[in-house]
C-alpha cells in the first residue's frame, strides 16, 4: 500500500488535488504551488518513483535535485 503524503501539510493523502497533487481531504479543492529546486532554483515537478512520490527538478537530467512530498 502506498502510503503518500498530502503536499500541502504533509498528512496522509487521501485524495488528488484538482491539479493531481496528492492531498488529504481538507486540502483537496486547493491549488498547490510548486517549490524551487534546492540545487538549481528552477521549477520542480511531481513526479512518482517506486518509494512513492516526490518533487524532482523540471531540468533532469542537466541537474537531479530532489524534495520529499511534505518538505
């Protein structure tokens, strides 16, 4: 079972957003900013990865930077 975290407070997600984020049920009408690459300063973009989903920076594979749903 895939236990994601609600991007917005990083409670147990239960829904998607309306753009597909995952959120718990009193953040899933809510739109979701995305946060900066810690590594480049560029845009990241909800990916989803075997561990489960995470932010990874739009310019891979020129940089691999990172963040955990939640952080």
């Amino acid at each position: 079972m895939d236990l994601t975290k609600c991007g917005f407070c990083g409670a147990l997600a239960t829904k998607m957003s309306d753009e597909g984020f995952p959120s718990c049920a009193r953040h899933s009408g809510k739109k979701a900013a995305a946060p900066s690459c810690p590594d480049c300063g560029s845009v990241m973009a909800l990916r989803r990865g075997k561990f489960g989903s995470f932010w990874g920076c739009i310019t891979y594979p020129n940089c691999i930077g990172i963040r955990k749903m939640g952080a």
